[in-house]
C-alpha cells in the first residue's frame, strides 16, 4: 500500500520559502492560490517549487485573458 501525504498551501508559502524575492510579482488573489502537494511542503524541492510557480502564473495569465 503507497501512503501520499497530500497538503494544501497557499502560493504565497511556497513563494517565500524559496524565491522570496519574486512576490512582488504576485498579486495578492495569485498569492493566497491554493496548491495541492501530492507529498506536502516539507519535501518540496526548488525544482518542484519553480516548476508550481510557473504553471500558477500561466495559469493566472490565461484566466485574466478570458475575463
């Protein structure tokens, strides 16, 4: 049996813990985001973060557009 550790955060967590200077990039809807973690916050690895950050601001870009 595989156990997943899935976790919800916000964006904004994520952001500050590894790219902290990129929050002013943010909005403050895109930073209170929620992102489900398949294995949760503690095992997030800088990959996994940047690749989230990138796919949440696409995904931002692409809402804005359709308004």
């Amino acid at each position: 049996m595989i156990v997943v550790d899935m976790e919800t955060v916000k964006l904004s967590q994520i952001v500050l813990k590894w790219f902290p200077d990129m929050m002013p990039v943010f909005n403050p809807d895109e930073l209170n985001s929620n992102i489900l973690l398949r294995d949760g916050f503690t095992v997030l690895e800088p990959e996994d973060a940047l690749e989230i950050i990138h796919y949440s601001i696409c995904e931002h870009q692409s809402s804005g557009l359709l308004n």
